[in-house]
C-alpha cells in the first residue's frame, strides 16, 4: 500500500467553498500580574498563571488530499481476453482511494468508474475536487477498459457496473478507513457515465445501498437486457457537453429520461468529452462546482426531489452551465 498527502489549490479552492464548515477557533486566557508597584509592598504582591489550553481547530474545506491504493479482487468473476492477451478467472481492481486528509469518518464515498482506454489518472482534477470536499473516492482500474494493461481495451459495461457494487462492498468493511453506509455514490465519465446508466436505470445491476449517481457523458448501451426506467431510490445527475465530438449530447438526454427517481440534466455549452469535467476553464471549473453541489444536497437532504435539485445548483451563462429537460 502507498501513501501521499498534496494540497489542492487555485480554482479547486473557490469549489470548495460550497461544503459547509464549522470553525473552532484556539483561544490564550494566560495572565501573570505584574510584581510591586509603586505604592504596593512586594511583600503582599503575588503572581497568578492560568495554563493556556490550545484546541487545534477543525480541518476546513477545501481539505488537502491524501491517497493510497488497495488491490481487491474478485475470484467469482473472469477478466475476458483483451485483443492477443488471453483471458483469466478473477478480477483485480488496482483501485486508487483519495480521501480528505485529517477527516476521520466515516465518510461519504464516491467510487468512480473511468473511460475507456483510460484510466484513473486522467481523472485526477475532478477526483481531487470530490476528495477535497470532504469525500472518500475510489477509483478501480478496470481490467477490460484501461490502457494501462497488455492487449487492446474492450468495452465491458455489465462486468464494470458488478465491479463498482464489489469496489463498495469491500470499502465497507473499513479497509480504507470508516464508510458512512448511508452515503454512497457512484459517478463515472463516457464508457463510465454509461457503467452509471446501467445501476441507475437498469433492475439487472441495480444496488439499493446507492444514493447519488453522475453519469458524464454516457449513454444507454446497446445490447445489455434489461429494462430502463426502473423505479430507483435515490438521485440522478446526467451531464454533457453540446459539442461533445463522439456525439454524445441526445444519448445524454435518453438516459435523463429514462431515470425515474429525483433528477438533473446539466450542460455545458460547447463543451467537448473530456475538458468539460476536468479543464482548467470558468466552464469546467463551474462543472466540478455543480457536482459537488449536487453531491452534498443529495447527501444532505431526506427525500430529494427535482425541484429541490433544481434550486439547489447555481448555473449561469458565463460558465456556459446550463439545466435541461
């Protein structure tokens, strides 16, 4: 297992500012009197100290960040060949695991699910901006998808929407630190965001410990059965760039309204894949924002609606963020 600590600065500063905090600040009640004076016998004079007591206060958002990786893995399941590179029983899910430095939990969890030919790495600015607002995020490398294994990349939905529901189970035991059991994500980008539809909106794959989902620029998959509107506890959150180059703004909007629980469709205008979550642009700055406000109203809200969702996220036209029906 390794570990790291780093500060997350610059725009990821003005997100943060979003989650609520509570300061306690260290107080000095210290006092020694002065000795005689004039008029005042130094016999009768004497000296009080009161310790002073100092109280560290509270880390604050936006917290530093601290990372670690875990290995788990699934012997129920096989990793199907990639390309020339045969396949093999078990899954091994490198998952790399950010966390708010000097929070103890239990935590809000988010677990991630990357692109395909992709990896988490790629990732490392929107998954900051989740850790530094105050979330534990896991990020499993997925045998079928990522680049960084031998053999060509496959897309693997079905095994990947399993992986993310193993990925929380095997957080809850407590391997990382304290889970709080009540508050779990999943969000995932392109092939990801399309691993987030298959939870959301598919009975198949459906995990009732889910409470937020955030499907970035994915789609309803072609050729996985299943119905796709299943009543789903929980919230929705369906992002999208318009200029999106792989066309992906309209399948977008099937798996917004497809969802049947609370929801939000969010864009950004010209917006393209990638840099819509991760560029260091007022726009994709103003995304990682939504999400995270999106994240603390679901988690900090009984019985979320729509509208509430609505209200509760700030778009505007310098940012280009938008919500949709």
């Amino acid at each position: 297992m390794t570990r790291r600590g780093r500060i997350v600065f610059g725009a990821l500063g003005a997100i943060i500012l979003i989650a609520v905090g509570i300061f306690i600040w260290p107080s000095s009640t210290a006092r020694v009197d002065a000795p005689g004076r004039a008029g005042v016998p130094r016999s009768t004079t004497t000296t009080t100290t009161t310790t002073t007591t100092t109280t560290a206060p509270i880390p604050q958002p936006p917290y530093a960040v601290e990372d670690e990786t875990e290995t788990f893995t699934d012997p129920t399941r096989s990793t199907p060949a990639r390309g020339d590179v045969p396949g093999h029983a078990g899954r091994t899910l490198v998952t790399v695991i950010r966390r708010p430095e000097g929070l103890k939990g239990p935590l809000p969890l988010i677990v991630f699910a990357h692109g395909w030919d992709s990896s988490p790495a790629v990732y490392e600015s929107l998954l900051d901006t989740w850790a530094a607002a105050g979330y534990m995020v896991a990020a499993p490398t997925f045998p079928d998808s990522a680049s960084v294994y031998p053999g060509s990349p496959i897309s693997n939905y079905p095994a990947q929407a399993l992986d993310m529901s193993f990925v929380i189970t095997q957080l809850l035991t407590g391997v990382a630190g304290p889970v709080n059991p009540a508050k779990i994500a999943v969000a995932g980008h392109s092939d990801g965001g399309t691993d987030i539809a298959l939870l959301a909106l598919n009975p198949n794959y459906a995990d009732h410990r889910i409470r937020a989902y955030l499907s970035l620029s994915g789609e309803i998959p072609v050729g996985v059965s299943g119905t796709w509107s299943a009543a789903t506890p929980g919230a929705l959150f369906v992002a999208v760039g318009t200029a999106d180059q792989y066309g992906l703004y309209p399948r977008a909007q099937q798996i917004y309204a497809a969802g049947n629980m609370a929801k939000v469709f969010v864009t950004l205008s010209g917006g393209d894949h990638l840099e819509t979550y991760l560029g260091d642009t007022p726009g994709g700055a103003a995304m990682r924002a939504e999400t995270v406000t999106f994240l603390n109203t679901v988690m900090t809200t009984k019985h979320i609606s729509s509208a509430q969702l609505s209200t509760a996220l700030t778009p505007g036209a310098t940012s280009g963020i938008a919500l949709n029906q």
